[in-house]
C-alpha cells in the first residue's frame, strides 16, 4: 500500500471467521462487500461458518432443516461483523447478490430501514451507489463476444476492432473502456474459451457488432480469421446481432464453414436466451 501497487490476495476459508478476526484485531478496511451465492442460499450458496465444504455439502443432502438452522446463524454472525467494520469506517456496498435480502429472510430485521425490508436496506447497492451513477445511468453495460475459432490471433484481431469504434476523448467511461481493451492483451484477460467482455453504451456495442459482421462478410481468403468470431448479446440489456448476419447460418446448414453466426431471425429487440437457443438449434437442423 505504501508503494500505491494493486495486489490481489486469496483467503482460502470462510469469510464470516475473516471479518470477525478484523474486528478483533481493529483492522481498518476501506472498501467492503460480499458476492456470495445467496440467490440460493439454503441450496448451496452460502457455506455457514464452521464447517468444511465437504461437511456442508454433506449436510445440505442429510440434514437440510439444519443447513438451513446454520446458515441463519451464520448470516447473523457475518452481519454483525460487517456492522462493526463500518462503525470503523469501513465502506460496505451490497453487490446485488441478494446478501442483505438473506439476512433479512434470516431474521435479523435490523438489516432493514426501520425494520422493514420495504423500506429498504441501511448499506446502499453497488447497482444504485456505485454503478448506476458512473456507468449503468448512461446505458453502459457488459458487452461480450466469443472467438469460436478458438484462434487467439482472432481474438486480438477484435480487440482492434472494439478499440477503432471507441472514441476515447468522448467521456472518462470511454477512455476506461478505452484502455481497457487496448491493454487486455498485455493483461491476459481472457474469459472462457478466446473471448472478452467489454463495458459499452448502446451506441458502442451497436457499432462494435456491426464492425464484427463486417469483418465476418469479407472475402472467403480472408474469412478463416473471423469465421469463429461471434459478438454475444447482452441479455441484460436487449442487445441482439443484426439480422444481416443470418447468411452464415446457412453456410453452417450447408456444411461449410459458417460457424461464426448460428442465428437465423437476429432482431434489434430483446429475445430471452431459451427462445434464441431453441432458434439456432432449430436452424442448425435445417428447419
């Protein structure tokens, strides 16, 4: 910290032990929050306090009435630590993960404002604190695409790409987004199998799909570079391909090499993710 140097730091245990041994020793910490499962708390999502994961995957089979006994129990624990930490100064921000809401549904009603959890929750969203102001207020959201190829030269060929349709001097957002993509190679930020996820506004990953489409149309000597190269939609935001895509569906029922779009009909409009798997399996066969 003295040398102002990120680093990253893995604790291998439960968190709840972690926060509460901060709160014993008075460590300061600046920034806090929690990303547990708890959309599924009483299904896995959350490992209580003392046990392993072998014991609570266990339990969780035979004896889930008492999972769930622990896992309250745990929850109060964990909020009562978060509670001293920002007493001390600490910034606590719930990441949308539903943990406030589980610790409310656990019985301890003093998570919420005036005790109801209508009237909301006393530590604020990341969503509505902290995201909504710099990025989801002006429609900037997670944009990603995959290199079905499997080609990491084609993947570093999109990042070109993405980076020629971002005007950084446009806003601060730009100019992260910017030089985000611009050192994702040097920074090895590959998610999945030779893809990316790039933060834009509905302007930007309109125009980066439509400059990958373009790259996919060129002639056949240079298709083998983006042939694999696919934009994925958002889901979260209604962000589908253009339709003039659709052609390389037909090349795939056809058996060539037109594996890049598996799409048939790629409307402007939002289409759930069962509906446009059921579409691209129904074209992959040819109906």
């Amino acid at each position: 910290m003295d040398e102002c140097r990120p680093v990253s730091v893995a604790y291998h245990g439960n968190v709840v032990d972690l926060l509460e041994y901060a709160v014993q020793k008075q460590l300061h910490i600046d920034l806090l929050s929690d990303q547990t499962s708890c959309h599924a708390i009483y299904e896995g999502g959350y490992c209580p306090a003392g046990l392993t994961f072998e014991q609570r995957t266990h339990m969780l089979h035979e004896n889930p009435s008492k999972f769930r006994c622990l896992v309250d129990a745990s929850l109060e624990r964990h909020f009562k630590a978060i509670k001293r930490l920002v007493e001390h100064g600490a910034y606590f921000f719930d990441y949308g993960n539903s943990f406030m809401k589980a610790v409310y549904d656990a019985g301890v009603s003093e998570i919420a404002r005036d005790g109801d959890d209508k009237n909301g929750f006393i530590f604020p969203s990341y969503v509505e604190d902290i995201m909504g102001p710099e990025l989801f207020d002006y429609g900037y959201g997670p944009f990603r695409w995959v290199c079905l190829s499997g080609k990491h030269e084609d993947l570093v060929k999109t990042d070109r790409a993405a980076m020629e349709c971002i005007d950084p001097t446009r806003r601060g957002q730009d100019l992260d987004n910017y030089n985000w993509i611009r050192d994702a190679e040097k920074n090895n930020l590959v998610v999945g199998t030779q893809a990316r996820i790039l933060y834009q506004d509905a302007v930007g990953r309109m125009n980066i799909a439509l400059r990958f489409n373009e790259m996919v149309r060129k002639p056949r000597r240079s298709r083998s570079h983006y042939a694999g190269t696919r934009p994925s939609r958002c889901q979260r935001y209604g962000l589908s391909f253009p339709r003039d895509i659709q052609h390389q569906g037909r090349q795939q029922r056809n058996g060539g090499h037109g594996g890049a779009m598996l799409c048939r009909k790629l409307r402007a409009g939002h289409e759930p993710c069962g509906v446009a798997q059921r579409r691209r399996s129904r074209y992959r066969q040819g109906r």
